[in-house]
C-alpha cells in the first residue's frame, strides 16, 4: 500500500484557503471569478512542477495528466470542483482537487508504476452560486449519455444563458468567453479517451463523525427533488390596512413552512432530509404587507416511495387555506437515487481495508459531479468526516490526517483499477 | 367657497403617471433618479406657467411660490412628496404635490385674493426605497426643533451618508451633489419663512371608502415602533446534515412569526396594525440550511399603552425556544402620536362641511412629512379614499373625482387660514 503525505496536503490545504477567504476561516470562490483564477492558477504551478500536462475545455473544465506506461490506455479520472458556496468552507469540493494532485504528486515523488494515464480533474461551477444550475459543467459533459428526460437541464445554448445572480446583465456564456481558463472542445473529457473516475469529497455531514469512522466508502447519491412554494397575497401600507382585510404572502408561507414541517415529520422516515433554504420576497420593505413570498424546499432519500410522499404532502397545500393568499407549487428538478458502479466501490472498500483505517458504506446526500459523469464512465466516490457534519459555511473543517487519509485510499484505489485492463 | 378643475386635475394626474411608468399601472419613482427629475421639470413648467417662483433648497426640496396682498405674510406651505416605494401608485405623495400645484393654479387662474404668499412644496425622499430612512428631508428640515431624542436620527451628515440599498458605492450625500435641483440652504422652510403647513394626502386604506365618506378630516398619525426579530442557526447542508440536529433559522422564524400573530391577536385591539414586511435570509441558498433569518414588524397605534402591550410580547421572543436557534429582538425606532394643529383642523372641517362633501375624522396610520414638519410649523392634513384601502403597490387609486374634491377642501382651509392674521 502506498500513503500520502500528510505535509504536503496540509500545504495545500492552507494555500488554496486563501482564494476567496472570506475572514471568518471560509471562502467565497464563486466559479469564474477572480478567486477561481487564484485557485486555478495554483492547480496549473503545482501539476506543471510534477511534469502534468495542462488542457482546458470549451467549458473550462481543467485537466492535468502524467502518461502510464501503455500508450494505449484511457485515463483514469480524480477531482471535483474548485468553486465554493456564499460564505462556504475550505474542502468541499477543493478536498477532491487536492486529493487528485496528492495522487499524482506521490506517484511522481514515489514513481509508482501505472498503466493508464492518470487525470485531476476542475469541474467548472459545481455548486452553480453565480450562475444556477449546480454541477452545470459535469452535467454539460455528460448530456449526450443522460437519460433523454433530463437532457434539456443541462442543454449547453441553455447553459450559456444562465443568468447572474449578482448581475442581471451577464450571462455564463458571456463571463466564459474572456475567462483566462477556457479552451478547446476537444479536450473534453469523453467515454472514448476516459476509462473511469473517481472523487473524493467530505461528506458533509455527521454520520461519520458520529459512528467514529475514517473512510466512507460510498455506494449511491440520494434521490432528490427541488420545489418552489409560492404565495400570492396583496400589497397594502403596513400603517392604514386593516388586520382582519389583509392577505399576507409572509404570514402565509410561514403558516404553511410549520404546516409542511408536521406533515412530512409525522411520516417518520428518520434519514429523510428536507431543506427550505432560499427565499423571494416582495417588495420586501417594512411599511408594506407583503404580496409574494416564494421559498425552494429540497427534499432527499434513496427510496423513491418516500420522495412520492412527501410530494402528496406538497401537493395538498394549493388546496389549503394560507391566510386568504394563493399558493402554488411548482417543480424544479427532481432525480432518482445514482448508484455507483459496484467493481470500483469494490476497489475503494479494498483498498481503505488494506490501508487498515476503519470505514463503513455511506450514501450520499449532496449531489456531486461524479453522478453526472457516471452517465458516461463507471464512476465512485469516497468520503472523509466533517467536522461536527458542518458543510456549506465557514466552520466547514476536517483535519489535515482525515484528509490525507481519503488521498491515500484514493490513490491505492486507482491503482487498483490501473491494475485491471478493464475497470 | 371655490372648486378645483377636474379637467386639469385629470391631465396632472396622467402626466405624472408617466414618469416612472412601471408598466402594471403605477411606477418606480425613486428619490433622486431620472424619473424624479423628470417630475420635478414637469412641475416647474407648470409652476412657471401661472408666474411661480422656483427655489429649491440644499436638500433638493422644491418650492413654488406666488405671492400674497401683504408683502410681509409669511409664506402658507402645501405639498408632500413625488418619489414613490417600489412598484408604487400614481397618487401617494404625488397627489399632495398635485393638489397644491391645483390650489395655485386655481387662485391664479380665478384671481382669487390672499394675503399670504402661497407655496407649493416638493420634500425629497419621502420613502426612503432607495436611501433610508422615510422622511428623510422634512426630518431633517424640521431637526432643531425636533425632540431632542429624535434628532440624532435625521442628523444631516448621518443623512448624507445614508447608503444605496440598490449600489453599495452610493450614498445620499454623493447622489445629491450631482442632482438638477440641489439648491441652497438659505431656502429652506423655517418658521421665520412660513406660518402654517397643509398636506394633501391619499388615505392608503380602506375606512373612508368602508364609511362611504368624501374626505377624512385628519387629527392624528398613529404612533408606531420599528423593530427587527431575528435569529440565528446553524447552517449546513441540505442533503447531508440530519433534521434532528438542525438549527434551522427560517424555520425559527417561522415559528416565531405564527405565535407573533396568536399572541398579539389576542390583545383583541382591532385597530391596532402591525406588519412583517421585510425580510433577510442567509445565505439564501436552496442547498443549506438557513443560520441567519431576521424580519421587521412595524407596529402602528394611537394609544401607547397598546404599543407597550405589543413591546412585552416581542421582548419574551428572546426567553423562548425556537428551533435550538438564539433570538434577539432589535428596537429600530419608535415615536409617539402626532396630533394636528387644531385650528387648522378646524379649518379643513369648515371647508369640507361648507363644500357639502361627506367626510369624518380619520387618523393616519402612514407616517408623512407633514409629521415632522409639525415640530416647526403649525401643520394639518386632508385625506382622499383609496380605492380597496390598496396603497404602496400599483393598483393604488382614487378618482379624479374623489382628488378633485380633496384639492378643493385644500384650497378653501388655505384661504381661509390665509384670512387670519394669525394661523
């Protein structure tokens, strides 16, 4: 078995911390900002200084590749994204970035044997903060080999036109355009010129930190469905209307979001996961009862009956009474449970045996890059702790061996697959 | 007694509807944009043409003036505002400053005799939707005279640096620098300057029109409190971290905003208003679970131990258990109720009973620049119905019929404190 060093990770963790450190131990690293350029930046010195050769997408993917020793091989694929959340943390996403150059730093400082090429992997706008959809850059890559249904998500003129969140005026496609990282289409990562792929990831939340694990060996990405639920009320002056006259969007959604919260907890799925994180409000000042009030509710479980539940549930409430307001629900995107492909989970689960750190299977609630990719490669992931399951906010944290650890199994993985002539 | 032309009435109130035309049917006028500029030329045009007088003071209040029989009369004052809320109606503020421009136009065109000079005002920034707080102007005109815990608030280089909610480069101060209508200091309304101060105003709710009535004698503005609830969680994300060990924020609000409504209903004060109108989630994405949600209540009543009753209620939020997340409740500002001067009241009476229009006392539950004003001037206001109560959105209306009136009731109290020696 062979391990990674714990030094020169923790390097790496402190320096890609600084792109977008946003003052309070996190980062803001939107995907095609300044701060993305920072971290790109860094990639491209550290692959250059091994011998990796650099190539960028049409969508700024990025890649960094050392040769094996068959000039025939496809590659084998690590890495995830370098792009963070409003206000988010240090390892989700980076971690499995910094992984893969761990990887291929310690084969190049070790020269370990390998048949295949070997690949990190910058995903370009995971976490879609900016410019919405999430995994938007995987899911392009990906939209020829998804299931028909879901093709239009991730159409690539579509994409272009995602709108800014910061800037109504700017488009993806347009601040991609004079991106110092984008390249050639024909760099694209593909079925034909990749044979696998794995990321490594924190997990985000507390199921390993509370069961003392190290390692999660991971099996499938949680089904999942995104709603809106909208109430239209009346806008009137907060000091002249009547109580009794009014029809309050707020007062409404609130009723509702307590109504929703006993609903679905009275099913009494306890790993079931529902989150009312984003919010529209208008006007949104004090002197005026608000006329709209609209929030997303994300819902997440790998068994599809229970997704349905909690959809009957959603749909009953345009039929309810919400302080004299109009609701409506309306669908986002929903997707059914990815599973990974089981030779490679297998490889993962020897090679966290071999390595002796304790482990257990996991799934995972966070949608990641690699279930896009999995359309078109057989693909797995691994998880490390998070601290107290923090994710998605500065406190975000997982020490420097847990870290390490997930590079290690990582790196023994991949060789494991190079081993094999077909993974 | 003397009537105000519904023809010309007809033509203002069209003219004006253009300048910020939102496209439902009212408009986005902000204080100091080109909209606003664009009103303020049409009412120069109009003011010049019956031979006004245009001055405009440092703080771009507008003042059209002709003169009285007695060169030594102080000046009597009408007006309100032209900037509107988001997505405003055709009539709040823009109709007090309508109804004084008919007053003129009518004693000019009827050479009616005064003593008085007669002016018709303009304050700017009434609403405050772009540069907090409302009021701005005629707080801070009215500042020296002012109680003296008041007046910190409109302290006029605290107001200068009032930031932009919509550019965060941008402060009042700088805005006003560049503006057309910056003028000079020594125009300013004062008490050496004006005797008496009338506003013409819509009702923003619906009791005349529930009442069947004419025109609201108005005596009072309701005192009112400004505070802001919030809470803080934990955020984490939404597929990973599980419901039991949430510190969901939003659902804490609420939560919080439901039992607001139980506890404060059950006061049983049906005149009492209060209102949740603003709101502020982070980090506002569908993915994480809220840490940090935070509304305003503003609370409106004549009688202060109600607002006290009100006051305890929001100070036992802190004390209670809302989702595992800490509560503070924030004191934004309060002031009393503000009786009119009762001579001009009287004033207003007599016009409105000797014009045969129906009518009934009415307090306001808006606050106005007629308010602050009253710290220095002896001051009044006259309120026309609004259309469903309906005010601070677009389908806000009152007929020209119902203006009309509202503007004659104005003229005839002027004239008639004008006829005074001393208002």
């Amino acid at each position: 078995m062979y391990q990674c060093d714990e030094k020169r990770m923790e390097d790496k963790i402190k320096t890609f911390a600084q792109f977008g450190d946003a003052g309070h131990g996190g980062i803001t690293r939107y995907s095609l900002s300044e701060e993305a350029i920072q971290a790109r930046d860094e990639f491209v010195r550290r692959m250059q200084a091994i011998g990796a050769t650099i190539e960028t997408d049409d969508l700024a993917n990025m890649y960094a590749t050392i040769p094996g020793s068959d000039p025939n091989a496809k590659r084998i694929v690590m890495g995830s994204h370098c792009d963070s959340v409003k206000n988010g943390g240090n390892y989700d996403g980076i971690l499995g970035v910094m992984g893969a150059m761990e990887v291929l730093e310690t084969i190049v400082a070790n020269q370990i044997p390998h048949k295949h090429p070997l690949t990190a992997v910058i995903f370009t706008n995971e976490e879609g903060s900016e410019f919405p959809p999430c995994m938007m850059c995987s899911g392009i890559l990906a939209h020829d080999y998804m299931p028909e249904r879901f093709r239009d998500n991730f159409a690539y003129e579509k994409m272009m036109q995602s709108k800014s969140i910061l800037d109504p005026e700017m488009t993806f496609g347009k601040k991609l355009e004079t991106f110092k990282y984008k390249g050639d289409i024909q760099n694209r990562m593909t079925p034909e010129k990749y044979q696998a792929m794995f990321e490594l990831h924190i997990e985000q939340g507390p199921i390993l930190e509370d069961a003392g694990k190290d390692v999660g060996v991971v099996t499938c990405v949680l089904g999942q469905m995104l709603y809106r639920v909208k109430f239209y009320g009346q806008a009137a002056h907060a000091g002249t209307f009547p109580m009794k006259k009014r029809h309050d969007a707020f007062h409404a959604a609130a009723e509702a979001l307590c109504w929703l919260h006993d609903e679905i907890d009275q099913l009494g799925h306890e790993d079931l996961v529902y989150t009312t994180g984003e919010v529209v409000i208008h006007p949104c000042v004090n002197t005026v009862i608000p006329d709209f009030f609209d929030f997303s509710i994300d819902v997440r479980h790998e068994n599809p009956d229970v997704l349905n539940q909690v959809r009957e549930i959603l749909q009953k409430l345009p039929q309810k009474e919400w302080k004299g307001c109009r609701c409506e629900v309306e669908l986002g995107w929903n997707r059914d449970t990815v599973y990974w492909n089981k030779e490679l989970v297998g490889y993962v689960r020897e090679a966290v045996e071999e390595l002796g750190y304790s482990h257990m299977d996991i799934n995972s609630g966070a949608g990641h890059d690699a279930q896009y990719i999995s359309y078109m490669l057989p693909t797995t992931m691994i998880f490390v702790p998070s601290d107290k399951g923090l994710s998605h906010c500065e406190p975000e944290h997982t020490s420097v061996k847990q870290c390490t650890q997930g590079a290690s199994v990582l790196l023994n993985a991949v060789l494991k697959c190079d081993q094999k002539d077909e993974a």
